[in-house]
C-alpha cells in the first residue's frame, strides 16, 4: 500500500511539473500579447516625456527583446527560484506573494470551516427532512448561496452590518490605530492566541467575519446541495433499509453509514472549494479591502505588471493541483476499496 502511494505521488508530481510548465508559457504569452503598454501604465507623464528614461524602463524589463527570449529567460530564473521582480511594486515577486499569502489563508480557512461545518449540516437535515418545509428553507438558502453575486452579496452584507447596525468593520484586516502586529506567522487572529493578545484576537476576529461569510456562502450552497443529493441517494440502498429493520436508530444509521458512503463528492466539493478561495476571490477582498492574493492580483492586472501576473496564475494553479493531489490521497483514506495505482 505505502510503496503503490509512493509511486502514485511521484507520477503525479511529475504530471504536475508538467502542467506548471503549459500554465507559465500561456499565462507568459498572454500578459506580453495582450494589446497594451506597460511602460505607460507604470510610468508618469512626465517619466513618458524623457525618452532616456522610458529607454531604460525597457532595457531594464527586458521589453526590448522578442517574446520568447523573454520567456525562456524567464524560464531560466524560475528554476533558480526567482519569480522575477515586481513592476509595481519593486520587489521580488515571490516575497509579495508570502506577503499576501497569510492574510488570503487566514480568510480561506475561516470560510471553509464556516461552509463545510453550515454545507454539511443544512445538506443531512435537507436529506433526512426531504420534501417538507425545512428541507425547502435549506435548500433556498443553498440555491441562494450558488446564485448570488458575491460582489453584490459584498455590498448588501456590508451595508446592513457595517452601515446600518454597525456591528462590524467595514473593511482591512486590523484596527491600525490599536494594533500593529509584526513578526509571528502573518495569520493575526493565529498570531494573536499565540502572544496572549485577547484584544487583538477579537479586533482581528471582527474583521474575518464578513468576507468570511461572504465567501463561505457560495461554497456552502455548494456543498449542501451535494450533501443533499448524494445522502439521499445513499440512504436508498439495501443496506441503509436492512440497517433499519435490525432497529438501529435513525441518527445512527444516517450519521455511520449513509454520510459515510456520501463523503467522496463531498471532499471533491470541498477541496475545488477551497481552491477557489486560495486563489484570491478579487471582487471580495476588493470590497472589504482585504490585503490578500486577489488584491494583489487586481492590482498587477490593471497596472501590466507581467512579472507579478504570471506569479499569482503559477501560485494559484500550483494550489489547485496540490489539494487536487491531496483530495485523491484522501479517497483511499475514506473509502478502503480505493487502490493506488
């Protein structure tokens, strides 16, 4: 079992190398291809107005050579574990993506635990409550979750609790005139349980919930929905019935055989939806100016920042393959009859 894992693992590694390759030469191509000018993005009108200075703005970026020279010089670089450096920000492209990356784990976990815990209850009391006035209410907020915009849903959540009642902050990440936490992980509500700052652990906690539920919003549609179908179509089969006719109880039945067979397309849900939010939901952390891989790559698309867009798009599908790796890993793990091959 351990030595067929091992192999299964070093396949699907090199499958990976693979792909990361593909994604870099598209995403390379597309950024230098687009109808667009960099230099006039990035610069001033009066840096625009000095010939010498756009000159070595080119020469500097490498803008004065064919495309695939930039490529493979790129190439090169990035085995060397340089992802290049910023246009807009100056600095090397992999240090803002650590830089961002704990504020968009944080506020992806935080969803997550929010949608699998809402997903996978609302998906049960659907399935054991089916066709009756709470299996109806579920299954709209469900649907709801699915269909609604998120930066629509943004706005409305953000006037009613921020505006109206004025429960939560309206946006960031932290109150910077209380705290200014440096050093630690860069995970404050972490960060805070670790130094023993209650304070800040609640300011910071204050902050997560909003976009946390925002984002945790469409996932749980999603996962309820598929809870729903797959218990309901396990709790059709001759072993949950035989189960029921030796008198085990209803929960028993539902809690240890019937969600258990149902779990595989509820960890496959669960993990796409936890790529997804890895990636950086831009509308969201836009709105609740959320200082995350999304702002990030906002700001680089609309500044021509090539360097940093092609690191954000190799960041983001290097996640979704390592969870997808994960996911498959956990298949043998929930279900016994699953070998690696």
């Amino acid at each position: 079992m351990c030595l067929a894992l091992a192999r299964f693992i070093v396949r699907r590694l090199f499958l990976m190398a693979a792909l990361l390759l593909g994604v870099s030469l598209v995403v390379f191509l597309i950024s230098h291809l687009v109808p667009s000018n960099p230099v006039a993005a990035n610069l001033s009108q009066t840096a625009m107005n000095n010939p010498d200075t756009v000159a070595a703005y080119i020469a500097k970026w490498g803008l004065d050579k064919p495309v695939h020279e930039q490529y493979l010089l790129y190439m090169r670089n990035l085995l060397k574990g340089d992802f290049g450096t910023s246009i807009r920000t100056g600095r090397p492209v992999l240090d803002d993506l650590l830089h961002y990356f704990p504020a968009t784990l944080e506020l992806s976990v935080f969803a997550m635990v929010v949608a699998v815990i809402l997903g996978i209850l609302f998906g049960v009391l659907s399935a054991v409550f089916k066709d009756q006035p709470l299996d109806l209410a579920l299954r709209t907020i469900s649907v709801s979750g699915v269909s609604l915009p998120s930066f629509w849903f943004s706005l409305l959540i953000m006037s009613v609790f921020c505006g109206k009642l004025k429960w939560f902050p309206s946006g960031g990440r932290i109150n910077p005139r209380l705290f200014n936490p440096t050093g630690g992980t860069g995970i404050y509500t972490l960060d805070a349980i670790m130094w023993g700052n209650w304070g800040m652990f609640a300011d910071s906690f204050r902050h997560l919930v909003l976009p946390g539920l925002v984002l945790g919003f469409f996932t749980m549609g999603l996962i309820a929905r598929q809870t729903r179908s797959n218990l309901l179509e396990a709790m059709s089969m001759d072993y949950i019935r035989t189960a029921r006719s030796k008198g085990m109880g209803e929960r028993r039945v539902v809690a240890r055989h019937a969600l258990n067979n149902a779990l595989i397309p509820i960890i496959t849900v669960s993990g796409m939806g936890f790529c997804n939010l890895l990636g950086g939901m831009v509308f969201v952390e836009k709105i609740f100016s959320w200082p995350g891989i999304g702002q990030y790559a906002y700001l680089s698309a609309t500044t021509l920042d090539f360097p940093a867009i092609c690191g954000v798009s190799l960041f983001i599908a290097s996640t979704y393959l390592a969870i997808n790796l994960f996911i498959d890993i956990m298949y043998g793990v929930v279900d016994p009859r699953i070998r690696y091959q």
